[in-house]
C-alpha cells in the first residue's frame, strides 16, 4: 500500500514545486537515529526480549524503570542512513516546513527528568533540528483529545510525541492548535499502524497524502554474542551503567569482572 524504500533519495521530488505547501514528518527511531549496539536493532529484539525478562523484570517497577533510563542516557545512537543530510539541507534551504513524530513518552522515566528534553537533546547532537517550522511555538500540551490515563501530547521544539495516542490523533491535534492546513503530508516511518493513522487523519481534512514506509533498519544484520549482550545486562545492574557493544567485548576478553 504504501511504496518501501531504504534511503530519501525519493523525498527531493516533493521539494521541486514551491507552490505547493508540503508538511514532511519524520518519525524517529528506526527512520531518523538507530542504537549503534546491534542487541537494540530489529533483527536483536528476541534475544534483547529473553534478557530484559532474564534480569529486569523480576525488579521492583521503580528500579526497573531507572535501568531503563540508565540505556537510554548511556546507549549511543547514529544516524539511520546518510541520504538524510541532503534531504534536510534541501528542506531548510527551501524553507519547507518539517517535524519530527514520535511515539515517545514524556514526563520522567527513572533518572530521566524529562524524556521529550532528552529526545530532542539526543536529536540536536546529532544535527536533527525541527524548531524552524513552527518557531512561535516552543512546546503546546495538546490536551484537547479525551483524556487518557498517561499523558497528552506534546508538541517541543518542532517534534510532536504522541505518548499514549496514535499519531494520526497527535497529529491532528496539533494541526488544529496551530490552525495549519497543508496542501500534502509526506510522513515516513517504520511501522504500517502509523503510516495508515496518519492517512486516516490526513484524509479526513481533505489533505494530500504521501506515506513511506522506510525498512532500512530490518534489512541489518550482524554477529550477536549472547554472552556479550548477557555481560552488558549484568553490568547494568551491578554497576548502573550500560557498556557499549565493544566495551562488553573488551571486559569479556579480558575476564576482569566479578558481579557476584
């Protein structure tokens, strides 16, 4: 239904008519960042699934949850594929708008504060900006969907997270608060669920639609050492810090570790 693709080289086509209003939207993980630890790739996720139940889920709920935003701070990222910097360095030269949609939570997660801060420092490191397009709104709670048990949505620094909702909801919010109406929607994201919500919610206010469904990250594959993945795991919980793919591979080799 929607085209799949592996790089945004596609994407320049719809910057060629400067009549026409276009909203590109970014998801993040997966599309925009990728861990560079192989265990957080798709192809990882049973053996991440069988050690995230092996040593954290019999902990209580809190400690569990401040392991969680131990990886988070200490695991390093990179950008999903190279193509993205000509894209977005046509966009801004262009002046087209652009945000980031994420299915991100907010508010704090162990010994993060606040995750939409974290989010949108890890993505400014890495030169992903969105404040450019709606610049006369830093952050909007959109709280005029029906209530939820979690949290509203929120629009920071040109990145929406849509927490507990889908992000065609998110979206449509947002466009109502801001009282935006783009000519065309070019969403691209990894998952069909959220490329189908937003053309719900794109077609319902007459707006064009272009969704990409963007697989690159489930065509990588590596070597995964489970002993190395396992001494990653247990090193986080003995000594609060999440060693990288290589820093495991170092400690390992040299049998210098006692979490007894």
């Amino acid at each position: 239904m929607y085209p799949i693709i592996n790089k945004f080289s596609s994407l320049h086509s719809f910057l060629d008519d400067p009549k026409i209003e276009t909203l590109f939207i970014f998801d993040v993980d997966y599309v925009l960042i990728i861990c560079q630890d192989k265990v957080f790739w798709p192809f990882g996720a049973e053996v991440a699934l069988k050690f995230r139940k092996l040593f954290m889920d019999p902990l209580p709920k809190d400690h569990s949850e401040k392991l969680s935003s131990i990886i988070l701070k200490n695991a390093k990222i990179q950008i999903m594929d190279k193509s993205l910097t000509s894209i977005f360095s046509e966009i801004l030269t262009k002046n087209a708008k652009c945000i980031a949609l994420t299915a991100c939570d907010v508010g704090r997660r162990g010994e993060i504060e606040k995750l939409e801060d974290w989010r949108c420092n890890q993505l400014d490191k890495l030169g992903f900006t969105f404040d450019h397009s709606f610049p006369q709104h830093s952050r909007i709670v959109l709280n005029k969907l029906p209530q939820r048990e979690y949290s509203y949505p929120v629009f920071q620094k040109g990145i929406i997270f849509s927490t507990d909702y889908s992000k065609g909801e998110a979206l449509g919010a947002f466009l109502d608060f801001v009282n935006y109406h783009p000519d065309r929607i070019v969403f691209i994201d990894d998952r069909l669920e959220n490329l189908e919500s937003v053309a719900s919610e794109a077609k319902a206010r007459g707006i064009n639609y272009h969704g990409f469904h963007f697989r690159k990250a489930y065509s990588l594959f590596g070597s995964l050492d489970e002993k190395i993945v396992e001494l990653q795991y247990k090193h986080l919980i003995s000594k609060l810090r999440w060693l990288s793919e290589a820093e495991a591979e170092k400690l390992l080799a040299s049998k210098n570790f006692d979490f007894a």
